[in-house]
C-alpha cells in the first residue's frame, strides 16, 4: 500500500487496520484464483500465482489489482482512496527458492515504489539476465554447437588428512559477447525442454575427457562429481551415455561420481531404482545434492544405493546457531549411521571447518579451500600446498 504510514498517522489505529482488513479482503476477491493471497508484515502482501499459457498473463493479473483500487474504502463513514505498488518475481528464472524469490519481489516492489507507487515493477538483474527467454533456446543450441560451454571444477577436501579427494564439475557457458555465464541463468531454463538433457551429454562428455587428460598427465585419484537433473534420470538415455563415455575416454566407473537432488528421485521409483543399481554395478557413485531443501522423504535412503549425502550449504552458512547446528548434526550422524559419506557444500569460515570437524563429517567444499576453478589451472593446484589449511 503506497503511503501507507501516513494514512495510518492520520487515522487512529483502529481505522488503520481496518483499512488494512478491508484492502485484504478485495486483494482476496480479485485475486481469487491465485495459490495464495497472504499477509506479510506492516502494509505488505504477497499473491502467488501459477502463469502458463491457459491462463491470463500476469500483467492482467497486476492490472487487476491497481483497478480493483479505483474504488473507494470506506471507514467510520469517510471515504478513502489508496493506491498500491507490486513487485514481480517469476519461479524459477527469479529464484528457485521462496525466499530468493521473495527477496526479488521485494527489490522490485522498492523499484515500483521508487517510481512513486501506483504501479508495477519486475524484478530484473541486468547481469544476471541479459536475455530474453525467446531468444535464450535458440543460444543454447547454437552454444551447444559451436561449443561454448566449459567446466570449471571444484575441489572436495577430506578432513581426515586435509587431501583432495576429487572435485565437482560446474557448467559455465562462455558466451562470445557476454563472457563467462553461470548456470543459474540457464540450467533453469534448459530443464524446461529437452536442452538439459543435450547439456548433461556435453558436460559428461567434457569431464570424461578432461579425467583421460589427468590420467595420462599422471593424476589417477581424481574423482569427478557430475550433477544430473531429474529429466536425464527419467529419459533413458543416461546409462548409455555414461557407458560411452568410460569406453571412449578409457576411464572407470569409479572416477565418476553423479550428484542428483532428492526431488529427481521423486517419480518413477522402480525404474529409479533399477536404473541407479545399474549405476553402480558400473562403479559409480552417486550422491543426493542439495541435501535437506528438498522434499526430504527419508524413505530413498534406504531404497536407493546412495554412497554419498551432501549436505547444503544453506545449513552449512547457518552454523553458529545452536538449532541449526542441531540439523547438521543430525544429518551427519543419520548419514553415518547409514554407512553414507558426508559432504558439507558451501564451507566458507574457519569456524564452520572447526566444527564440521567436531562432528566429523568427512569431506568439504566451498570458497574456504577453493572457489570452482578452470580445468587449466587444476594441475598447478594440485601441485601446490597452497589448499592444505
Ligand atoms: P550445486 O550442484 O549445489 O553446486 C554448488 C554451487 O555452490 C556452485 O555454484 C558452487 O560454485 C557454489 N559454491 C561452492 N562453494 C560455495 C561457497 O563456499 N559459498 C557459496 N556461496 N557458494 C558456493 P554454481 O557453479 O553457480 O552452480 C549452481 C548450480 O547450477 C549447481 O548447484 C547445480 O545445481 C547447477 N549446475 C552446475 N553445473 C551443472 C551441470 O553441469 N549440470 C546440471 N544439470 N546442473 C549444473
Ligand atoms: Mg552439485
Ligand atoms: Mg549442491
């Protein structure tokens, strides 16, 4: 609600909230198709909406609302006119999580207010979205063509003796004219059609080359974590894949380690199931990224041959606080007492390294030892003490 503060100055108390009751419940009538209409704090609400292409698009729906306030309140017998400014966020180019998301709409509801209310802003990051959806496919194939997209890597470290255990690949997509794009701008996007999965073959392929390079350079302990996506895991098409890339590149099963989150094990289950034994008849590891944000069935951890928890890093950044810290501990020990690896993603301070080590979780990521570093480099860091802490 624009000037809210005023009004509410200018009126007494009980005409402020009643004025916020009444604007509630029209936001609740003209919006009475959405998920949600909510009440957030002070003079801010929030709406959630599903947009796809059988229903009015969103500009309609902020329309909408603005009209809506054409019409007077009445309060104590007085009429008032307001007027609201809104901010848009869209899952999941703006944010896969709802407080990301929430964020965003807030820094374009600061924008639209900033304009003088009265109307609507869309979150936007120039850095973060130099593009425009249409055009963003037809880059990707032509990326995948002319073959822009590289793989940094970075490293897990093991606490028992402060070794490199292996490293994560990570995708960046090196755009001719934008540089160096990373994937929370396009992996989003591609999971959306079939593009994924041509990515997923092209960072598979990228990675079995790049451990037959180390191999031959004399590096043979290197392990290499793939992130997989819940469309390559139902496709079909995955097993094949990896069997081509361990014959092509001469490598084994065991360099490799796939990294998938819990929602990609969601469907399906026997097929899951099967294809995942399949996978590690091959040898292969496998570990359940992100693990905590998702939607935490526990169920898949003694149905599926996991070998490896990787704990997420908003857990991890949250270490200090006692609850929090309890949540750590938990997943360590649950993990351990399953027989599973742990991985701490995000690792940032001395102080999360000490008490990771406390609870002796077994392996750690994160900018503390080392940000995702290019594959050119990757031999003079393994040459160098500089990530022994
Ligand atoms: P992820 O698999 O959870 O990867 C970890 C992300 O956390 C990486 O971001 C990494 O750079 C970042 N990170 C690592 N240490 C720290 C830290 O100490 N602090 C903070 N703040 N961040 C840290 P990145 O490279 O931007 O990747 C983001 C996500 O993109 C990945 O999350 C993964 O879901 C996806 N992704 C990356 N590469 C691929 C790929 O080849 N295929 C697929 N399907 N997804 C990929
Ligand atoms: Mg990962
Ligand atoms: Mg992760």
């Amino acid at each position: 609600i624009d000037r809210f503060r005023a009004f509410n100055e200018f009126l007494n108390n009980d005409s402020g909230d009643e004025l916020l009751k009444q604007f509630a419940q029209r936001l609740r009538l003209i919006n009475i198709n959405a998920i949600l209409v909510a009440y957030l704090n002070s003079d801010d609400f929030a709406i959630i909406y599903e947009i796809s292409p059988i229903h009015p698009n969103i500009e309609q729906y902020c329309q909408n609302i603005l009209q809506a306030l054409n019409a007077p309140f009445y309060i104590d017998n007085h009429e008032y006119f307001i007027t609201a400014s809104i901010g848009v966020a869209c899952f999941p180019e703006h944010g896969r999580q709802i407080d990301h998301l929430n964020n965003h709409a807030e820094q374009a509801l600061s924008e639209a207010k900033r304009l003088g209310g009265n109307t609507i802003s869309y979150y936007c990051n120039k850095a973060e979205h130099p593009y425009k959806t249409a055009d963003l496919e037809q880059e990707l194939r032509k990326a995948i063509q002319n073959d822009e997209f590289v793989i940094y890597y970075q490293p897990k470290i093991s606490l028992l003796d402060q070794s490199i255990i292996g490293f994560e690949a990570l995708i960046r997509w090196q755009h001719p004219e934008k540089g160096l794009v990373m994937p929370n701008m396009f992996i989003p996007f591609a999971e959306r059609s079939s593009l994924i999965s041509d990515i997923g073959k092209v960072v598979l392929d990228k990675v079995g080359k790049q451990l037959q390079e180390w191999k031959n350079a004399g590096y043979t302990n290197v392990q290499v974590s793939v992130n997989i996506v819940a469309q390559q895991i139902h496709r079909g098409l995955l097993l094949s894949d990896l069997d081509e890339v361990l014959q092509k590149y001469n490598i084994q099963g065991s360099d490799l380690e796939l990294e998938i989150t819990e929602s990609a094990l969601l469907d399906n289950t026997d097929n899951v199931k099967t294809l995942l034994h399949a996978i590690k008849q091959r040898d292969i590891s496998i570990a359940l990224d992100d693990f905590g944000t998702g939607y935490s069935s526990l169920a898949y951890l003694t149905e599926y041959p996991i070998d490896v928890l990787k704990i997420d890093r908003a857990f991890i950044s949250k270490i200090g606080d006692h609850k929090q810290e309890a949540i750590v501990n938990a997943m360590i020990a649950m993990g351990k007492s399953m027989g599973l690896k742990l991985v701490a993603e995000g690792v940032e301070t001395e102080e999360q390294v000490t008490y990771l080590q406390k609870q002796q979780c077994d392996f750690l990521q994160g900018y503390f030892f080392s940000r995702p570093i290019p594959a050119e480099q990757i031999i003079p860091y393994l040459q160098t003490d500089s990530h022994i802490y």
